[in-house]
C-alpha cells in the first residue's frame, strides 16, 4: 500500500523554499521579511489615569497655555478687558489714597459708593497695575492673567463675606464690596475665557487647533487639495 502523503508541513533547509503544501508556489525571497510583533490577542498595557491633581488644575478638557500671537484679534478681547479693569481699580485706589484713609482703618470710610480704607486702596493699585501689564503684553498672557485675577477676585468675595462681623475684616468689606468683587471676577473670567475655552470653538480658532492638531492637519490638506484651495495659515 502506498504511504499516504503527510499533511503536516517540513521545515525545508533552503531559507526561500517555497511552501507548496500552503498553495505557495514561489520562493520566499519575493515576499516582505518577517518582523517581530507581539503575540495577536495581546492587551495594549493600559495607560494610567490623570490624578487628582491633575482634573483639579484642569477642571475642563483644556490646555490654557498654548501659545497666541499678540496681534491676534482675540488678544484685543483680552486687552481692552484688563486695561478696562485695571483703570477702574487704579482710581478706586488713588481716590482711596487721596482722602488719607487710615491703612486698617474700618470707620466706614467710602469712595465711589464702596467702602475702602488703605490698604484696600493700596491693593487695588497693584492689581491695576497687573493688569495693565497684561494690557501691554497681550496675546495668551493676558488671557490667563484675567482669568487668574478673576477666581481670585470671586474667592476673595466669598473669604470677605464670611469675615463681614469679625475682627479679621483688615480690608473693610461691606455688603457692597463683597458684590463689586463678584462682578468684577465674573468680568474679568469672560474677558480671559473669550474664544478659548467652549465646545463649539471654530476651527480656525487658535485653542481649537492646538487642541485638535491631527484634524486640523487633515482639514488644511484637504483645502490644499481642493482646485483653488490653499493652505490654511494663522487665522487673521
């Protein structure tokens, strides 16, 4: 009786021996070498989470600190907002300082409708003075510097409220200082967060595509590829 033909496959000495029991009838040599993988089926090692540190300082799926030019049109938003700013809290400052308040002074002393003594005054004039430096900088600087200057003026209302009838109270808040330091926080917030932080930002906008580098790299080859298109350089 004739001995069956084996199906299991040889190993050949020849390194490009064609594997005719695989239906290959051509030599090894016309196919691309063999490169080392990891077994199919093998998990990706999984990536480790952002900590709590980290969701704090970033409370919004948003990087603030890419770079902006300073003669793009979102930096006028941010430098008309902190000159604005800066110039009402300076002279709320200097007419502070111009009635020779005492400097913890807590007599009642007013100026513009606002309770004040000198420190208060003092410390309005610094801030003024940040933000007038973020006015001349532009650009991304004083986008953030708002939006620092503006949690830290609406802390600063909710600490003040809260030492209104206390012996604490070295800057003489009253009820409405405590409303003016909301309102001014919430302004100087918009004024930082214009055009940079939201879920419907246009493409052109500078955050977004930071944000999205691979999508905005596909749309600008795509509209290079388009008859009569070009690529898309900085936003105007």
């Amino acid at each position: 009786m004739a001995a069956q033909p084996s199906h299991a496959p040889q190993e050949s000495q020849e390194p490009h021996a064609p594997h005719a029991l695989y239906g290959c009838h051509e030599s090894h040599e016309h196919y691309a070498p063999y490169v080392a993988h990891e077994p199919y089926g093998t998990a990706p090692a999984p990536r480790s989470s952002p900590g709590i540190l980290h969701r704090m300082m970033r409370p919004v799926n948003a990087s603030l600190d890419e770079h902006l030019p300073s003669d793009h049109r979102l930096s006028k938003v941010y430098r008309v907002g902190a000159g604005l700013t800066g110039l009402l809290l300076v002279v709320f400052g200097i007419l502070g300082l111009i009635d020779r308040i005492g400097f913890f002074d807590t007599g009642g002393d007013t100026v513009l409708a606002l309770n004040t003594n000198g420190a208060l005054s003092v410390l309005s004039i610094c801030i003024g003075l940040l933000l007038f430096a973020g006015m001349v900088i532009g650009g991304t600087f004083a986008s953030t510097l708002n939006i620092v200057l503006g949690v830290l003026f609406i802390a600063s209302g909710f600490v003040n409220l809260a030492l209104l009838d206390t012996k604490m109270n070295f800057l003489a808040f009253h009820i409405p200082n405590v409303l003016f330091s909301f309102v001014v926080g919430v302004m100087l917030m918009w004024f930082g967060m214009y055009g940079r932080v939201g879920s419907a930002l246009p493409h052109d906008n500078p955050y977004w595509r930071a944000r999205h580098p691979e999508q905005a790299a596909r749309e600008q080859r795509a509209r290079a590829a388009r008859p009569g298109g070009r690529p898309v350089g900085r936003p105007a």
